[in-house]
C-alpha cells in the first residue's frame, strides 16, 4: 500500500505572547502552506511549547475577556493548570492531560488565565489551542463546553509495548473519543516509545496533519520530525506510519473539510462579511454577555 505523501515538515514561527500567560508559535491559520483553509475544518493552533513561569507575586497571567463567535475552541492541556470563566457563568480548570473544547456558536465572552496556585508557585507551562470551524447551519449554535477531563479521555494500548493513543475525538480501532463533533474529524494524542511504531488511516480526502510536542519522529520510514515541528499531509492516500526516534508524544490532527467561503475578523469566523459585520454590531450592542 502506497502511504500517503509528506507534503511538507514545517519548523515552528517565532514565539509571542498571547496576553502575558501563553507564549506560543502561531502552527495553523496565518499563512502558506497552513492557511485557515488548508488545514480545515481546522483554522487556527497556537501552540505554546514548554516553557517555565516564574511565580507572579499575585496578578493572574492570562488573557483578558474576549469574544468569539462561529467557531469551536480546543484546548489540550500537557505542562500547566489554566482557569477559565466565561459570561454564562460557567468556568472550570484544565490540568495536565485535560481538554476542554468550548463551542462559541452563537457568541460567548470567556477569559483564560493561569490557575491561582500554579500561578503564585510558577511551574512549566505546554499547551495547545485549536480553532475548529463550524458549517455555516451550526454558527448560531447555542454555546457550551465540554470539559474532557483526562480520566475520561479514550486510551487505545499498542501491541509490543510500542505506547498508547489518547483518543479525544474520532475512532481508533474500534474504540471512540469522548468529545462530540459538528464535523467528522479525529484528534489524537499519540504516546510512542523509543524506536517503536505504528500506523494510522483516514480517509484520504480529510486534511491531515500532526505536531511533535515531545521527542522526535521518523513519518512513512523516511522523514525526520523533530520536536515542535509540523508536518502536513498531502490527501492522496489514507494509511501514514510513525516511528519514534526517542519517546515520543504527537498530536494528530484530521476531518473533512468544510468546503464553505471564510469571513473572518479576529476571533470570529462566519461565511460573509455581511455576518461578520452583524457580528461586530452585536459585539458592541451587548449581546454576548458581560464579563469582567
């Protein structure tokens, strides 16, 4: 069987801030060959690399209350403890090995900041956040989140002590991730050990992709992947393999494009412009709530 084609290994941007609490690489979503559209119905990761905060002598880190409409909001927790309240009142805390995967829908104010204690202790901090389209029939969807704790998240053991696969959402042989989806897309976390291996298989016309948070990787017994790279997958092919050079812990990414026009002004994303200028106006009239 052929495997599907390496399209490109993409070395990560430069780092930035998101407010003061998350310093990441922009991985999706801001320009060629990872477009919001190339990626779909994946927009956007921002993934923040392992990094030390010292304790913050009691002002939260984070950022501050923001919007977002159309859109779905993943966040993967592996180093770190982050706090998030949002204008319906709800809130909860991301550990390591939490997820939780908010639906903006029709809009929603949130803010996301280091835990209380993490922050006055200070500790390392690695975590990834995806933006997941919606299709144009769910946008004004009732918001809600699905806190995925890790206890609860799909664990698949490979055969020969190669490791373990954390599904969060889709199947893997025959067994199905927690998290409910508007598209059919498969996110995995993918624990390798040293020189061990295995394969994966989607189907060939979903976008797919995947992040080396940890360690290093040989993809399809020819391609080297080291930590904190990309590498994106061209849709000619279902199966791909990956070979751990060291222990090794990878984010899979893969779905079904949503083949719709994209209209998007910072964190919203809609069809038309027309939408997203109604979104500003409802922005601005009050319509998402109020946090503080």
């Amino acid at each position: 069987m052929a495997f599907r084609t390496i399209e490109s290994v993409i070395a990560p941007g430069n780092l930035h801030f998101v407010g003061d609490g998350f310093r990441v690489h922009g991985i999706l979503g801001r320009e060629e060959p990872l477009t919001m559209k190339r990626m779909s119905p994946f927009l956007l990761m921002d993934y923040g690399p392992t990094h030390y905060f010292p304790p913050n002598n009691g002002a939260p880190r984070g950022v501050g209350s923001h919007p977002h409409r159309g859109i779905e909001t993943v966040t993967i927790a592996y180093k770190g403890r982050v706090e998030h309240h949002d204008s319906s009142g709800g809130g909860g805390i991301i550990a390591e090995g939490d997820v939780q995967w908010m639906t903006s829908g029709s809009g929603i104010l949130h803010k996301e900041y280091h835990e209380k204690n993490f922050g006055k202790k200070g500790g390392e901090m690695q975590m990834v956040q995806l933006w997941v389209n919606l299709p144009a029939k769910d946008k004004m969807t009732t918001p809600k989140y699905q806190n995925l704790n890790k206890k609860n998240i799909t664990t698949v053991q490979l055969e020969n002590n190669a490791g373990s696969v954390d599904i969060i959402a889709g199947d893997f042989e025959g067994s199905k991730g927690p998290a409910s989806t508007f598209t059919p897309l498969s996110l995995y976390n993918v624990h390798l050990n040293k020189g061990k291996g295995t394969s994966f298989s989607f189907t060939a016309s979903h976008n797919t992709g995947l992040l080396i948070t940890k360690g290093s990787a040989t993809i399809n017994n020819i391609e080297k992947a080291p930590t904190n790279h990309f590498v994106l997958f061209e849709n000619d092919g279902k199966e791909f393999t990956i070979r751990a050079d060291e222990d090794a812990t990878i984010l899979i990414l893969s779905g079904e494009p949503i083949d719709e026009p994209i209209a998007s002004y910072g964190p919203f994303v809609m069809n038309t412009n027309a939408e997203i200028k109604q979104t500003i106006d409802d922005f601005n009239s009050g319509k998402f709530g109020y946090l503080d």
